[in-house]
C-alpha cells in the first residue's frame, strides 16, 4: 500500500541535457586503501546512482578508518598518461576531482581540463581529512584556488571554506553562508556549503551562486545530523554522487534534493558495516538491502517474519504490475485501478491503526500509530485523488481490496496487540523493500523524466516511510518479546497472511481493471 510521508516530490532529469542510463564519470582523486575515501569512495558512489565509474589517482595514501599515516605522489607525468589515456578512448560526462596533494598535480589537472573541458566537474578541495591530517601542501594552495575557476561545484566543509578564503572557520551557519556567497562570487561558479561541522542537530546543505545561474542566489536545504561515528568519505561520497546525478539532471538542485537523503541514508546505516575501530566508512549500498531494519538491530522474531516474506516478495516482483511500474510501461487503466483500490484500502487500514494505537503499552507506540493512521487520511488519500481527478476510475471496492481489509478488521477485533501488528507489519515491511527496489532500479535506468509515474517512484522510496517501516518492525519485535508462545504463532499465521494479501493486491489490477 502506499507509504504514509509528507515528503514533498521533487522532478528529476530536468534540463537541456538529455538524461544518459549510465553516465560516464572520472574521478581524478587519491587512493585509500581501507575502501572508504577517495577513488574507493567515489566508485561506489557512482555505481550507486547508476554511473559508470573511471578513476585517475593522483596519490598513494597509507590510511585507515584511524588516520593517515603516509603520502606518495607518483610522478605528475604519470597521471597526465592516465588522464590522456582515458580522454582519448571514452567521452566523459562528468568528472569530479578530489585530493592532488601538490601544485605540480594541480597544474596538470588544470592542463588537462582546459583541454577536454568536460561538460560536468565538481571538485572537492580536499585539504583536510576528517581525522585532522592535512592532505594538501601548504604551498599547494594558491595553486588550488587557480583551479576553482575551472570547477562547475565547489563543495568544500567548513575548514576548507575558511582556508580557501584565508579566513577563520565560520562559527555559525549565517557567516558559512557570507562565505560561501564570497567564494562563489570570487570564482564564478557554485559552491556547495555543508554543515556537518556545525554544532547541534540540524545539519543544512546550501548551493551558492551568485551570477543567476541557480533558481535564486541561495538554495538551502535543510538536513537533521546522524548519530555516527562512521563518516569516512562523506564528503568524497557526496561530491561524486552529484557529479553522477548532474550528468543526467543538468540542474544543482534536482541533483542535491536527491543525493542527499541518499547520503542520509549512508551514514544512518553505517554502523552495521563494523568496518574499522576508528571513523568507518558510510554504507553507499543501504538501498540494495532489504528494508527490515539496514542498520541490522531487529530482533529474532522479525528475521523469522522476514523469512515468512520473502517467497511473497519474489512473487511480487514477478508480476505484470511491478515489472510494467518499473519501465513505465504499465498501462494507465491498471495504474488507476490500483490507486483507486490504495485509496479505499487505506480508509479501512487507517481505522486498524488506530486500534493498534488503542491497544499500545506505551505513549511512544500510541502516538505512532495515531499520527500513522492521520497520514493515512491526510497525505496519501490527498495524493490519490490528485491523480484521480482527471483520469476514470471504478469506486467500488474490489474482492481483493475487501478480503484484506477484512482480514484487519478482524485481527483487530481479536484484542491482541502483538498480533494485530503482526497483521499490519507487512504493509510497511514489504511495501518499502518493494519500493526501495523500484525506486533502485529507476535511478539505475538514469531517471527518465518521461517516465509516467516518475513521482510515484520518488514516494515509494521515501526515507520518512523507512524509518516508519523500522519503527513499525522495532514494536512488532517488542511485543513478540512479551507474547506467549500460542499468541508468537498467531502472530506468523496473522503476517504470513497480509503478505499473501499484498501479493494478491499487486496482482489485481491485472484481473480486475
């Protein structure tokens, strides 16, 4: 069913230049052989938003998740044969440059851009590793600031904002962004401005340009800090990800609305990576895992659900429905029906939600389903009628829609709160993997915006959902712990038949519209 968020949905693949599948991106950055900064990072990053990942180094670094311990540059004629190398065989979309260690780098890299001229380069003035080791020679740095010009994307953190001015660090986000405004405007180009320095727990990234060519001169969008210490490579991950995306957006802020609850995602996940005794790395593929609980924290009771589900989630995914959804090809009298049924379904579910909220223990679990079943009336029915306004769709409750909304109805009658969330779990549960997995292979398809439920894509993957979803398995997992035995196996029986439900319901539009 469809996910309970008020997200808003913003358009991809906007701009003159046609979108590519698989975009072609180079990083010119050096290697960290622990796999979670520089080039290591930045291939992740791009094959995670379905680029085609190249990379040239420029440094040999000895590093772990605890620090940098050793340098070498090779010779710069070196990574001139790289670059050539590659230029001369592949047309590159987009290029995103990282660490290059001294002013003779520098200079070849500035050589070489002013030859290709790539139609994308970001570049990440990497001076500072997170651990504190200066990875960029002082005497480099007038060097660098020559280069800035050549850059479509500045996004340097806090420290290296103030370096690259000459000026203290900001000590607050309203100077970071007179700063940021400053380098913009000394280099012609847009700056991305990070607050992951800053203290407290918003955490907002702003795009800076002041000569028009963004929407307006300061486009903020906001952000809430993640509790980890796994932040390796955050701002490597980031910076070749928007080199991925821009290639097929052509627009800085489609391309950060984007990439940033991906990155949200990569750092709230980390922890269950347990790479490393130090500041680990971020996870780049938290969207190719299963949506259960990605930081792995769920409890026993909930892997033996999860295997409950998946034979009904490869089901799911061999269905007519999911696979024409998918490519867009799915023709839009099923779409309707569908959206049609959700809207009714949605109705009865919102009535379970509120018994679940009934039954809870504790305020923390009544004010979650209360403020769910709310969403259900208030978002989603809202997002339904919108599409159905204008397009012919049957009110009349199908078979399916009624048997599952049925089979709630008297689960909830039944008095049992560990079972009735048994019953409702696989509603978040397999409705989020199953849009994690669409949404996936959206963005692997480059995000054509001529796909006709582009937007609904977008919502299926929302990151507000997910964390519902783990909230939902998290109380679910709670309530086994204190159920007897007789009530945990009501509890399969209740879970194992909504999953058949919501197979059922992806398959209706075939046989009913």
């Amino acid at each position: 069913m469809a996910s309970s968020s008020n997200s808003a949905v913003y358009p991809v693949g906007i701009g003159a230049v046609p979108a590519r599948p698989h975009p072609r991106v180079l990083s010119i950055a050096g290697s960290d052989p622990s796999g979670g900064a520089g080039i290591q990072a930045d291939l992740k990053s791009i094959a995670a938003h379905g680029g085609y990942g190249m990379a040239a180094i420029t440094a040999l670094t000895a590093q772990n998740t605890l620090g940098v311990s050793a340098v070498h540059v090779p010779p710069v004629e070196f990574l001139r044969q790289q670059l050539d190398a590659i230029s001369s065989d592949i047309d590159i979309d987009a290029v995103k440059i990282g660490m290059l260690g001294d002013a003779a780098v520098i200079d070849e890299v500035r050589s070489w851009l002013e030859e290709v001229r790539p139609a994308v380069v970001v570049l990440d003035p990497v001076m500072v590793a997170t651990s504190g080791d200066r990875l960029l020679h002082e005497t480099a740095e007038a060097s660098l600031r020559s280069l800035l010009p050549l850059a479509d994307l500045i996004t340097p953190n806090l420290p290296e904002l103030a370096m690259l001015l000459g000026e203290p660090e900001a000590p607050d986000w309203a100077t970071a962004l007179d700063q940021g405004k400053r380098l913009a405007a000394e280099c012609g180009t847009t700056v991305l401005l990070k607050g992951g320095h800053l203290a407290g727990n918003d955490c907002p990234d702003a795009l800076v340009n002041t000569s028009g060519l963004l929407r307006q001169d300061v486009i903020e969008v906001p952000g809430t800090r993640v509790d980890t210490r796994n932040s390796h490579g955050t701002g490597c991950s980031l910076s070749s990800a928007l080199a991925t995306v821009q290639a097929r957006t052509d627009d800085w802020e489609a391309s950060l609305r984007e990439v940033k609850p991906w990155l949200l995602q990569a750092l709230a996940t980390a922890d269950g990576l347990k790479v490393g005794k130090g500041s680990g790395p971020v996870h780049h593929f938290h969207h190719l895992e299963p949506a259960l609980n990605p930081a792995g924290k769920s409890g026993d009771f909930a892997a033996r659900l999860w295997a409950e589900a998946v034979p009904e989630l490869e089901a799911i995914y061999g269905l007519a429905f999911i696979q024409g959804l998918q490519s867009g090809r799915l023709p839009e009298p099923q779409f309707n029906y569908y959206l049609a049924q959700d809207a009714i379904y949605l109705n009865g579910y919102s009535r379970v939600l509120a018994r679940a909220g009934a039954l809870a223990p504790t305020e923390e679990e009544q004010l979650f389903w209360a403020k769910s079943s709310q969403l259900c009336l208030e978002v989603e029915s809202e997002l339904h009628r919108d599409w159905l306004s204008t397009r012919p769709a049957s009110t009349e409750t199908g078979p399916m829609t009624r048997s599952y909304v049925d089979h709630l109805l008297a689960t909830s009658a039944s008095g049992s709160y560990a079972v009735l969330l048994a019953a409702i779990l696989p509603c978040y549960w397999l409705y989020a993997e199953v849009g994690q997995q669409l949404h996936a292979a959206y963005v692997q398809a480059g995000a054509p915006s001529d796909h006709p439920y582009a937007a609904w894509l977008k919502t299926y993957a929302d990151e507000e959902f997910a964390a519902a979803t783990r909230k939902a398995i998290d109380f679910t997992d709670a309530a086994a712990a204190g159920a007897s035995a007789q009530e945990r196996k009501a509890m399969v029986e209740a879970f194992a038949q909504s999953c058949r439900y919501e197979t059922a319901f992806f398959d209706a539009p075939r046989l009913f519209a």
